[in-house]
C-alpha cells in the first residue's frame, strides 16, 4: 500500500464512517419495518374476574401495642406557669485560683 497523506486518510476514514453509518440505519430501518408487522404478543383482555379483591379498612388504634402513655407535659403533674427564663439550664459558677507561670511562687 502506497503511503497517502494525512488528507486522504482522513477522506477515507470518514467514507468507512459513513458507510458503517448507513448499515447502522439500514439495519434499524429493517428491525423496525419487522416490529411494526409482528402481532402483537398479547392483546389486553379484561378478566371476568378482579384482580385484586378489595377488602375494608378499619382504623383502630386501641389495638396496637403502646410504648408510653400518651401524655404531654400538661398531663403528667400538676401544671404550673413556668417563667422561660426558669426553665433554662443552670450553670454554677466556678471560681479557680489561676497560676501562672511567673507567679509559681506566690499563692494569691
């Protein structure tokens, strides 16, 4: 095979691409001619009988096992007014002698 310029190798390659393009479409263009006359696999027949057979829905809660009582905060005790600002976490305040390296010596 005679050496060919970048040119004409990419002039053929782009020929083969086509031609594997038009196999590609011709291919498709059979499959789907083939599908469309085929039967189709099966028809929708409406059955004599339901399918499912619809069956009552009875709320009940009673019957379920309960983990806690059900009660709020109003429930549980004797319920009082509470201020915000009461119901808020408590800190102590602690006081630390702090020592410092230059005052090893010295207790304050």
């Amino acid at each position: 095979m005679p050496v060919q310029s970048s040119e004409v190798q990419e002039l053929n390659k782009i020929r083969e691409l086509r031609r594997a393009l038009a196999d590609k479409r011709r291919l498709a263009e059979e499959s789907r001619v083939k599908a469309l006359a085929a039967p189709a696999p099966c028809m929708a027949i409406r059955s004599a009988h339901p399918l499912t057979e619809p069956e009552g829905f009875h709320f009940a809660t009673d019957d379920r096992l309960k983990t806690h009582g059900m009660e709020t905060r109003q429930d549980a005790g004797q319920y009082k007014e509470a201020c915000f600002t009461s119901d808020l976490r408590h800190y102590t305040t602690v006081v630390r002698n702090l020592l410092f390296a230059s005052h090893k010596g010295d207790e304050c």
